[in-house]
C-alpha cells in the first residue's frame, strides 16, 4: 500500500507538473530567434573588454582518499579551471568585427556544460561570455566567423589548439 501512494505522490508531484512545463517551454521557444540588437549589444560589451579568461568547464582529476589507513585514488570534476588569461588583448574591436552574425539562428539553451567557456572583463568585472561546445561557439553567427574566432584566440596566445586536440582524443 505504500509503495502504490508513494508512486501516485512522485506522479501528481513531479512528472505530471513537468510535462506541462515542458510543453510550455515548447511553445515558446518555437518562434524564439536571436535579435540583430541583442547581439550588437554583446558585440559592443566584448569589444570594449580588457581582459579575457579561458576557463575549462570541468577537468577530470584523480582524488585521493584516505580509509582505513590505506591510500586509495578516485576519478573526480573540478570546474571552471582557469586555462589562460590575457590582459594585453590586441584588437578586441578586431574580434567584435569578425563576429558576422547569422540571422534567424534559432535560440535555444544548451544543456550541455561544453568544453570551455571565454569570459570577457572590463575593468575586473564580467561583461559577456562565449561558450565552446561540440565543436562550435553557441552564438549566431556563421561558419566563417566560428572558424575566425579560433585563429583570433591562436593570434593572441590562446592555448585553443591544445585544448581542441584534448576534444577529439
């Protein structure tokens, strides 16, 4: 008998109330498009920055545990790692210009961590961020300009070819 309310309780509370939601969410986003001012606002906040973190998203570490007065090791995450920073930025105007936005791109929230993230700073505070995920930036812009990213962070010292080559082994 218990295990039969406590079932109908997970159903009424959980998985009815999320599949309403759910179709909420699918309703909305059907018509949900990047706007050309919305991305002009970005584009002019990064072009403006200072300073550029490189952060992995998570790193696979070995943890050590100690039990029973033995040593033993586990796999484990740590996030947001620190990769590169650079306070001598040269042209971010220069990368502002080589985002070709890509109209009607369909908005959509990625679910996934993704592989690094580029933060942008101005003057010690965040402004804007770019998340690499899959093999591409989860912004609107073109194929060009994705490829064009890669070679602005290669010219400014970016460790971009490392950490894509870790990617795809």
């Amino acid at each position: 008998m218990n295990t039969i309310l406590h079932r109908t309780l997970w159903l009424l509370l959980f998985i009815i109330p999320s599949l309403s939601l759910a179709e909420d969410i699918n309703e909305k986003e059907q018509d949900v498009y990047y706007s050309l001012e919305d991305w002009n606002l970005f584009v002019e906040k990064i072009s403006n920055c200072d300073e550029i973190r490189m952060v992995l998203v998570s790193q696979k570490i070995s943890i050590a545990k100690r039990k029973r007065g033995r040593l033993s090791f586990s796999k484990g995450y740590v996030y947001n790692v620190p990769v590169y920073k650079s306070k001598r930025i040269r042209g971010p105007k220069e990368l502002s210009q080589i985002l070709e936005f890509k109209p009607k791109t369909f908005y959509s929230d990625h679910f996934c961590m993704g592989l690094f993230n580029l933060l942008f700073y101005r003057n010690g505070e965040f402004v804007a961020g770019l998340n690499y995920a899959h093999g591409k930036f989860y912004v609107p812009i073109t194929k060009s300009a994705q490829d064009n990213i890669i070679e602005w962070l290669k010219a400014q010292g970016f460790p971009i070819q490392k950490i894509l080559k870790n990617e795809q082994d």
